[in-house]
C-alpha cells in the first residue's frame, strides 16, 4: 500500500536525497563519520499556493533547520515553507 501525501497552503514535500560520501580528492566518507542531516532533495508535491514557485521533480536546497520531518513508507521526507527553500539544484 502506498500513501499519498498532498500539502497544503504553501507547503512543499521533499524527499531527501543522501549526502555525498565522497570528498572532491576521491576519498570516501563512511556513514558514521557524520551526523549532518541532508539539506537537499527532490519536490515530491506540492500545496495549492500561488507563492510557490518550485514543480514537482526539481531537486531544491532548503534552510538546514527548516522543515518537519516525516517518514512515509520507510522513506524519509520534510515539509517546508516555500520561503525555507533557497535554492533549485540544476
């Protein structure tokens, strides 16, 4: 069964994408290295709002502490405002 989550107002779903595990020199970071938390990942829906200026499949950067996370069908996601999204990743 899968669930379906629709936002409302001006909210956006995004589906966390993981952080890179390899530094720019080649080296690899394990998982236990690091704590930090993904700022980026992928619009999954978004609310009925005029403000929102994103569509669904860009992958976007958001606020680092913005956001309420979920987990929805063993995937992790977060809900943000529009305004806590700062970037469109290209």
């Amino acid at each position: 069964m899968t669930t379906k989550v629709m936002p409302l107002g001006e909210n956006v779903l995004i589906k966390l994408v993981a952080p890179e595990t390899k530094t720019a020199s080649g080296l690899y970071i394990p998982e236990s290295a690091t704590n930090e938390k993904s700022s980026q990942g992928e619009v999954t829906a978004i609310g009925e709002s005029k403000k929102i200026t994103v569509k669904k499949g860009q992958v976007v950067m958001f606020k680092k502490y913005g956001g309420e996370e979920i987990k929805v069908d063993n995937e992790d996601y977060v809900m943000v405002k529009i305004e806590d999204i700062i970037a469109i990743v290209e």
